[in-house]
C-alpha cells in the first residue's frame, strides 16, 4: 500500500494546507484508497482510477492543476500536469478522525 500513497517531501510540506497530506498517482485504483482510509464509494467507483473517480464526482472533464473535489471529509486536488495537461499527480487531505 505505501508503495500507491506517498508523504510529500519538504518543499510541497509548504503547500501542505492546500495539496494535503499525501502526493498520489491519479492512475492508482480508487478501491485502494477506500480500503485504507475508509473512504465510502458508491456502486462501479472502486474500479475506476482517482483520475476517473474525480472526473464523475464533479471534477472537471479537463482538469487543471488546483482542481479539487471534497467528498465525505477527503479533499483530492491535481497537484501537477505536463504541458499537454495531462494529470500527473494529485494531493490527497484526509478528514481527521476524532479518537
């Protein structure tokens, strides 16, 4: 799993509030994303990429970098794109749990 959810390093750390906490491949299953955080899916979504995922949940068809989606407590933003505008990376806040 550490391998689909890195921490980001010190120069995005500044961008923390913005990004999140974690820097993710828009490629990577979004099942996996729900199966370690808790994330709740509706029906078809736990096979679609978070690429694919944000797009349905309201995202833009063409997203640039600082779009984002918020859905129940998780903030998803693309953090990167190439000069094509192909997403590169996403940011990914996960809601804090009270224990």
């Amino acid at each position: 799993m550490a391998k689909y959810f890195s921490e980001t390093g010190q120069n995005v750390r500044e961008n923390f509030d913005f990004f999140g906490e974690f820097a993710v491949d828009p490629y990577v299953n979004t099942g996996d994303l729900a199966a370690a955080y808790g994330l709740k899916l509706e029906d078809g979504e736990a096979g679609m990429s978070l690429l694919e995922w944000f797009q349905s949940r309201g995202g833009s068809a063409q997203p640039v970098e600082g779009d984002r989606i918020v859905v129940d407590g998780f903030s998803l933003t693309v953090k990167e794109t190439d000069q094509n505008g192909v997403v590169k990376s996403m940011g990914l806040k996960v809601p804090r749990r009270e224990s």
